[in-house]
C-alpha cells in the first residue's frame, strides 16, 4: 500500500507502527492525566521488555516463514532451572553467573531442539512448537512439584529490579537486543538470507542459501532471548511460578511482531517495527488498567488487535 509525496512513492506499510504509536500516544495523554507521568512510562517500557525481548527473536522465526508458541513455557522452564543452580551453587556472585548462564543455555537449547525438529523432519512450525509448549511446562512442574522456585540470593533481584541512568536494567537489555538484532537483520548476510528464505523457501534453495540451517538459526535466537527474559522476570521477583510464570507470552509477542509491520507469510519486517509493536501494546495496556477494564477482558483486546493487524496486512498485499 503506497501513497504520493511531490510524485514519489512512500510505502504506507512502513510507516504505520510509528504513525499509530504517535496516535496511540497522543489519545493515552488525552485521555488520562497520570499516563504522561514519568513513573507510568518508565513503568510501561519495564512491562513489555519482558514480552518484548521474546519479540524480537520471534521477529526472526515469523519472518523465516514459522512461528513458536513454547516461548512461555521455555521462560518459565529456563528460570526455574537458573534458580535452582544459584541456590545448589551457594547463592553468592559466582553462581549468580552461573544461573545466569543456564538461563541462557536451556533457553538457546529449547529453541534449536523446535529448529531442529521443525527443519529435520520437515514438520509444520505450530505442531511442534505446540508439543513443545506442553512439554517444557510439564518439566517446569515437574521439577518442583508444581511449586515455586524461590531465590535464596537477594543480590539476583539487582538484575531485574535495579536501575541504570534512570532506567530499569530489562529495559535497557531489551533496547540493546534490539539494536544488535536490527543490526543482523539488515546488515549482515545471514539477515537477508532469513528475509530470503521467508520471501520463497524455492527460491532461496536456488540461490544455494542453507534454508535449513537459516531456519534452525532463527530459533535459536528466538531460544536466546526468552533465556533473557528469563533470567529478567525471574530475578525482578527472585522467584518463578511453575505454574504462572510465562503465561500468554506467546501472545503478547506474536502480537507485537505482527502490530511492528512483519508479514505473517515471512519474507517481510524489521526488529524496529517489533520495538514499535510491543511498546504500542504496552500503551494499549496501561490504558485498559487506567481506565479499569477487567483483566479478563484485555485478552480479547489484544486478539482483536492482532486480528485487525492482519487484516490490513492482508488487504494491503491485495491493493498491491
């Protein structure tokens, strides 16, 4: 969809993010006195950079021409896991490290096990990240009993909790992802490839790209950033619920990835627009909570949102 400036061309699809973010934004201030306060927006950028750090890995598996609905149950999977390696390591600074670091490892390993299965035998996306979903929770209460892992480190709450130059430290983990990944999305060979690869897998096989290997990377990195949220969220509570801890989060970053301009059909999208995309539901919820929406009904909301997003994706590639 494209109108004319001065008799050029301007892509509409590229431009819609910020444009709705900027009207988003501007109907928020009108409508409530305390959402320009500087707390409640320090207070919305901290919420979606938990969801939104999953976005921006998912930016990848979407674009690629799949999607992962295990990003929640693997957070809750790797968090629990990386508490439970702080309080068997002593709890002290070393093994603050090293939960970190298992955070991050189970979280990159539940990815490339849905790459694998899904590029390896050649499986629809939705079935085996579906199964895996249910797998990764079941293990999550598994080894707990279904209870909750609880921190015996006080010093693992500075992660989530702290502040660095006014901004809480999730926030500034989730805006540095996203530079880097924008970075390998748009300049580095292996991002044109994942745009290849999601534009015509035949295509990209002609041009002698590894379309399986892509395809495998893009899960990994998705795996790689619910090990961040993980270790965010965990350590902002000091503790992970077996049971509740990563609940819907492949929602609100689907929705994200899909409200930030990314094609549903892959070949299209920017780690930007994800940025875009998450901060505008983050303003969608604050706004429901303001205006004292039950929490039971924001669900429908976001699917209401995410229908919407797809709809006009789908008439402008029609218009096009």
């Amino acid at each position: 969809m494209t109108w004319s400036i001065r008799g050029r061309q301007v892509e509409y699809a590229r431009f819609a993010p910020l444009i709705a973010l900027a009207v988003l934004f501007i109907i928020s201030a009108l409508s409530s006195p305390y959402f320009l306060k500087l707390q409640n927006l320090l207070n919305i950028l901290r919420q979606v950079s938990y969801t939104g750090t999953i976005a921006l890995g998912m930016t990848f598996v979407i674009i690629g021409g799949g999607i992962d609905l295990s990003v929640g149950s693997l957070a809750a999977m790797a968090g629990g896991l990386a508490i439970l390696v702080i309080n068997a390591a002593g709890a002290g600074a070393d093994a603050i490290a090293l939960g970190i670091v298992t955070a991050l490892a189970v979280g990159t390993a539940g990815g490339a096990l849905n790459g694998f299965l899904v590029t390896r035998f050649n499986m629809a996306p939705f079935v085996v990240t579906l199964g895996t979903m249910s797998i990764f929770r079941s293990l999550t209460l598994y080894f707990i009993n279904a209870g909750e892992y609880r921190s015996a480190s006080d010093a693992y709450r500075a992660i989530g909790a702290g502040k660095f130059l006014g901004l809480f430290i999730p926030v500034w983990l989730f805006l540095g992802l996203a530079a880097l990944l924008q970075v390998v999305l748009t300049r580095t060979r292996y991002g044109r490839y994942v745009l290849a690869v999601g534009s015509s897998e035949q295509v990209a096989r002609y041009s002698a790209i590894k379309v399986r290997l892509i395809r495998f990377g893009t899960y990994s990195i998705t795996g790689f950033t619910v090990g961040v949220t993980a270790v965010m969220f965990g350590s902002r509570l000091n503790a992970v619920s077996s049971s509740n801890m990563g609940l819907y989060y492949e929602m609100d970053a689907i929705a994200a990835v899909v409200i930030g301009g990314t094609s549903m059909a892959g070949g299209a999208g920017t780690v930007l627009g994800t940025v875009l995309g998450a901060i505008i539901l983050g303003i969608i919820n604050n706004m429901l909570n303001m205006m004292g929406v039950s929490p039971y009904l924001q669900g429908t909301v976001k699917g209401l949102v995410i229908i919407l997003a797809v709809l006009l994706q789908y008439r402008g590639n029609r218009n096009n």
